[in-house]
C-alpha cells in the first residue's frame, strides 16, 4: 500500500498555458515605437534629407490611408499572401514526398541531401533570370521561384526529421504490433513533429523572402513587390515605406503568431523546455 | 529447500509457453569494431535452449556482453535467429508474437496521454474506441495511476513512467511480458516499490514474466527461476531454481549462497575474458 501514497502525494501539473499576455510587454513594445517615431520625426524636423526623400511619420501614414482606400495595399496583400499560401503549400506538397522518398531509398536519400543542402544556400533571386525565361512574366514565374527557394528545406527537414527518430519509439511500436502505414501515421509523424515544424517555419521563411524580390523583379502588375517597385519608379518614399512596414507585419505575424505557437504547443506536450 | 539445480520450477501449470531450439546468432563487425574474433565475427548465442512454462517468473541475469539484449531481441521478434527456433503458444489473434517488451527507459511516446499510451497496442489492432478504453482504464487503475490518465509522459516521474509501460504492455494481454532492465534506471526505493507492484500484478494476471537485469540481487529476489547467462560459453551457464515465499529478503542464508554462486560464475567469466 505504500505505492498508493506515493501517488496520492503527487498531483499532475497543471499545464502550462505557453506565453500569457503580459501588459509589461506591451508597455515596452509601446515605447520602442513611440521612441522610434520619436526619433524619426526628429531627423524629419532638423531636415537632414530633403521632404520628397524622407517623409514625416505623418505623411507615411496619410499614405497608409490613401493606399487602403484605393485598395491598392489590400489587392498587394491579398495578391502576396495568395502566392505565398500556394508556393508554400506546393513546396510541402513536392518536398514532402521526395523527403519521403529519401527515407525508403538509402542510396537516393543520400545524393539527394547533399544535392539539396547545395541549393539550399542557392539565393532564391538567382532563379529569376532562368524563370522569367523558362515561364515568362506570370503568377507561374513567381511561384516557380518560391517553390525553388523553399522545397529544399522542406526536402531536408523531412528527410533528417524522419531519420532521426529515435529508434526506441519504432521498436517498442513494432513490438505492439504496428507496421507499415500505421507506423508512419501514428508514430514515425507524431514522433518527428517538433522538428519538422522548426524545418517548416524556416521553410515558410525562406518562401517569404522569395515572394517579395520575385515579385520586384517579375512584373505582374499585383502583390506587395510590385507596389514596393513602383514606388522607387516614382520616387514615392511614402509607399516604399509603407510596403516596408506591411512585410514586416505580415512576417512577424506569421512567424511569432503562427508557426511560434504551433512550435510552443507541442514542445509544451513533449515536456520540452517550458522556457519559450 | 531452494537451491536444487535445473529442476522443475514452480510454476501452477506445465503448459509450455515458450521455447528456444538451439537458437543461434551472430554479429559481422566491421573494420576496428571492438570484441574482434575470426572473420570480424561475434558470436553472441551458441545454440540456447530454454523452455518456460505458462506463470513463470523467470528472472535472466548475465554480465555486460553476456548477449542479453540479443536474446531479448530475439525473443521479442525485433529480431530474427541465424539458426534455431522461437515457438511462442498463442492464444489472442492480436498482431504482436505474444511477446510484449518493457523497456528500460519505458519508451513511452511523449506525444500521447497516459490513456492513449495504454490503448496504443489495442489500436494497433483495430479494437474499437469504447472497448480500448474500457481495457487501458482497467489497466490504468490496477498500476494506480488513474488520477493521471490524461497527463502527458513529462509530468511523471520515472516509476510512474515504468507503471504505465506495464499498463501498455498487460492491455494488449500477451503470453509473455519480457521486460529488459525495467527499473535499472530507478532510484533503490523505487525500485523496491516497483518490486512488490510487479510481484502483485504477476500474482493477480498470472502472467509469465521474463525478467532481464544484470542486478543479481533483483534477479534472486524475483524469480522462480534464475539462468545465468555466459559471455564466454555464449549460452546459458547455471539455471536456479528458487522456491522460496515472496517478498523475498536477499539477506536470507539460502539466497546469499546463490548469490555467491552466481557471483562466482561471473568472476571465473572475467578471468577467462583477461
């Protein structure tokens, strides 16, 4: 009877609920952008760069309202997100199975990894010239280089995120009796999942930057690369700025609200560090 | 009483449940790998023969190398004998041989409750929702645990862990629970716990248990029967067969002097080894 108080002395932890919402962080959030607008209007004020160079905070965000009424920012958002979505999905689609493919065939598995840790490294912007001329000025050119630049990632991280399982969690499951596509869906998956969402959310990061300098230099009349170009076309610092600070926005929330949360939700169910 | 040698152990019924016929199996090594014979080939089972009848407690102890993790392995079907026969009397249908191993480290998946631990091997073999649940609570209840039923594997301690890989493994109710050094990684106290917790659960299912561990005193304290594996014959040396009440206290005259026995065994194996 002395294995019942051993039990009855403990008590589940409660679990944790990942990062609360603390007011003292928004407070220093609050004061790095009231410092940093500070600073800008002084540099505005004293004048160092001419009116049509630097605009005030103010003016930047008379552009902000002018842009959102005339449906340009919203269409640009919309129109880059789309891609994104999509060139995102495409690579997981493709990266995914040639991952896959990776694991069941040693010998390919190999070639292959060291193939893709290469383009790995391959700046995204240097598929331009080759997708302009291989699919022309089109939505087809911008998502062949989002996909280039990130199906690799998703290649490797499916690959070692796989492989490196730990083989105490496939014997003991064998053991029970799983096999074949059981195996892989209810433990080689769930086993790999805290890397494989670290490998997708640089994935995700790698297809962001892509999407933006594809768009700069594919012309396609649409998306927030497009706009960002346009502006330097008429020297309209305003809306460089504003598309500047839209990217910003749309990666931060993506990767802090998104991915984080997603990463922090496992990572607090495996038990590992509750210490974001 | 004790102390009679490969003898008839004490088990209820002479039902065989498992038997190893001549079983063979070795190793290639490659290049410098270590413990090097002719060829870069180890043999580590020379032809073992054993045979363990339904209820048995049968504790195996061995020093390191002696092969018993390979044996374990082969008992378990994680791994196949060069040459030889593993013949396991089945009863359930289910997809494992019969054979279910508790590891050391429990092997436990992080990403699943208690609750969902236990059923795993029932899901495995396709037994429906209601009726998994209904035998993993059960389980759950007898290593009492019930309170931490939806708690993840980090929010137990390493007993807990060890209670709830005994509660997976007795859900899918196998002939055989081979459990390999289950609580080597456990404090003494613990362990003592988890002594007198397995010794009631085989009490109350009557299950055969196969017990791996190169602790002697575990080994003497727990078995009906006690095989000294061998690194040097490459088989099993001694058998003991120990036919005293449990708890057991392994201060006890008649378990010193298997103790020192089986100690003796593995003294003359070191020497040998030098």
């Amino acid at each position: 009877m002395q294995s019942e108080q051993e039990v009855t002395e403990l008590q589940p932890r409660t679990k944790s609920k990942g990062p609360s919402f603390d007011i003292s962080d928004v407070a220093n959030v609050a004061l790095f952008l009231a410092a940093f607008l500070g600073i800008w209007q002084l540099v505005y004020m004293i004048g160092v760069y001419p009116d049509a160079i630097l605009p005030s905070p103010a003016e930047a965000a008379g552009k902000i309202a002018a842009l959102v009424g005339n449906g340009v920012l919203p269409i640009g958002i919309g129109t880059s997100l789309l891609r994104l979505v999509i060139g995102f999905m495409l690579s997981i689609a493709l990266g995914g199975i040639v991952g896959l493919a990776m694991v069941k065939f040693r010998g390919f598995g190999k070639t292959m990894s060291s193939f893709a840790v290469g383009l790995l490294t391959f700046p995204s912007i240097a598929w331009v010239p080759f997708a302009i001329l291989l699919i022309g000025f089109s939505d087809f050119g911008i998502l062949f280089v989002v996909v280039m630049a990130s199906v690799f990632s998703v290649m490797i991280t499916t690959y070692s995120s796989l492989r490196n399982i730990p083989p105490i969690y496939v014997r003991a499951a064998k053991n029970m009796g799983a096999s074949g596509f059981s195996l892989f869906r209810h433990v080689m998956i769930p086993a790999a999942t805290p890397s494989l969402i670290i490998g997708m959310r640089q994935a995700w990061s790698f297809a962001w930057h892509a999407l933006i300098g594809a768009e700069m230099l594919i012309t396609t009349l649409a998306g927030l690369g497009y706009i960002l170009s346009v502006g330097r076309e008429f020297n309209d610092m305003p809306q460089i700025m504003v598309v500047m600070v839209s990217i910003f926005a749309i990666g931060m929330v993506f990767d802090r609200v998104i991915f984080l949360k997603l990463e922090e939700r496992v990572r607090a169910k495996w038990g590992l560090g509750q210490n974001r | 009483m004790a102390l009679i040698e490969s003898t008839e152990p004490s088990g209820q019924k002479n039902e065989l449940v498992l038997e190893l016929r001549n079983v063979h199996k070795g190793f290639e090594y490659g290049g410098n790998g270590k413990a090097t014979v002719d060829n870069n080939h180890q043999q580590v089972l020379n032809g073992i023969n054993l045979k363990i009848k339904k209820g048995e407690f049968v504790t195996v102890v061995g020093p390191s190398g002696c092969g018993k993790s390979t044996l374990l392995n082969i008992i378990s079907g994680l791994d196949q004998p060069d040459a030889g026969a593993v013949m396991i009397n089945r009863k359930s249908k289910s997809k494992t041989n019969g054979v279910v191993v508790i590891f050391q480290e429990g092997a436990l998946f992080p990403w699943l409750t208690v609750q969902d631990n236990v059923e795993f091997g029932l899901k495995m073999d396709g037994v429906d929702h209601s009726k998994r649940s209904q035998v993993a609570t059960h389980f759950i209840e007898m290593v009492g645990l019930t309170k931490f039923s939806q708690s993840y594997v980090y929010q137990l301690s390493g007993g807990m862990k060890q209670r709830v890989a005994i509660a997976r493994a007795l859900a899918m109710d196998p002939e055989v629970l081979l459990m390999d050094e289950p609580f080597a990684a456990l404090d003494v106290q613990t362990r003592e716990l988890m002594h007198d917790e397995l010794l009631g659960i085989h009490k109350t299912t009557g299950k055969t248990v196969i017990f791996v561990t190169h602790n002697i005193n575990e080994a003497i304290q727990l078995g009906d029967r006690v095989i000294v594996l061998s690194p040097r014959v490459r088989n099993i040396k001694r058998e003991f067969a120990i036919d005293m009440p449990r708890p057991r206290n392994p201060d006890a005259p008649e378990l010193v002097t298997i103790k020192r026995q089986i100690l003796k065994e593995f003294e003359e194996d070191f020497r040998h080894a030098k």
